[in-house]
C-alpha cells in the first residue's frame, strides 16, 4: 500500500508541475501583432463572416504590408467584435497610435486593439 501512494503522489506532482507548460503552449504564439503605428486604411470584407481589415502604415513587424483581419470568430461575442471596429474607426479618423493583438499569433486572428495617445 505503501508503495501504490507513494507512486500516485509522484504521479500527482509531475501532473501539476508539468501541466502549467503544457497551458503556457496553448497561447505561445499569443502576441502583439503591431504596435506604436497608425491606420491607413480600415474596410469591410465580403464574405460569408463577420468581419474587417485594417492596414497599418507600420513598416516592420509580422503583418508589415499585410491586412490586418478581425474575424467575429476570434472573440467571445458581438458586441467585442463591434467595440473592436469601433476603436479601429476611431483610431483611422483620429490619426491615433495603436497596438493590435492576436491570440494566435497571426494576422488573420486580430482580436483586440488598444489606442494610445
């Protein structure tokens, strides 16, 4: 008996050191896909999903000279999605600084935008 609870034990502790790493993996790509640049240019897509396109004037980082797409797909809901499209009319119109964030990494899976001043 003795033996069997030392091993689950051992079993446990690996599980919680180890799942942390496994977690942290699911978002390593997780980043800011542009940062501390402005808008040139926000539209609509055609298409059978919700969504838009922003091109920044940013002219390095991952989605350097790429569309930028927010799909209602990668947030939790509409209303998200369409405060998402408010700030990226807000920052085109006003000439604003952003950053823009992608949950996987990619510049087809922006999902938030922080305007700064």
């Amino acid at each position: 008996m003795k033996k069997a609870i030392k091993k689950s034990t051992f079993i446990v502790i690996a599980l919680f050191i180890l799942s942390p790493l496994s977690i942290s993996n699911v978002n390593a790509a997780a980043r800011f896909i542009a940062a501390g640049t402005t808008l040139k240019a926000v539209g609509s897509v055609f298409g059978k999903e919700d969504s838009f396109i922003v091109i920044t004037t940013s002219d390095s980082g991952p989605c350097f000279n790429k569309n930028i797409l927010f799909k209602r797909s990668s947030v939790l809901n509409d209303a998200i999605h369409a405060r998402n499209y408010s700030a990226a009319l807000t920052a085109f119109a006003s000439n604003a600084k952003i950053n823009i964030w992608s949950n996987d990494g990619t510049c087809e899976g922006a999902n938030h935008i922080l305007l700064a001043k």
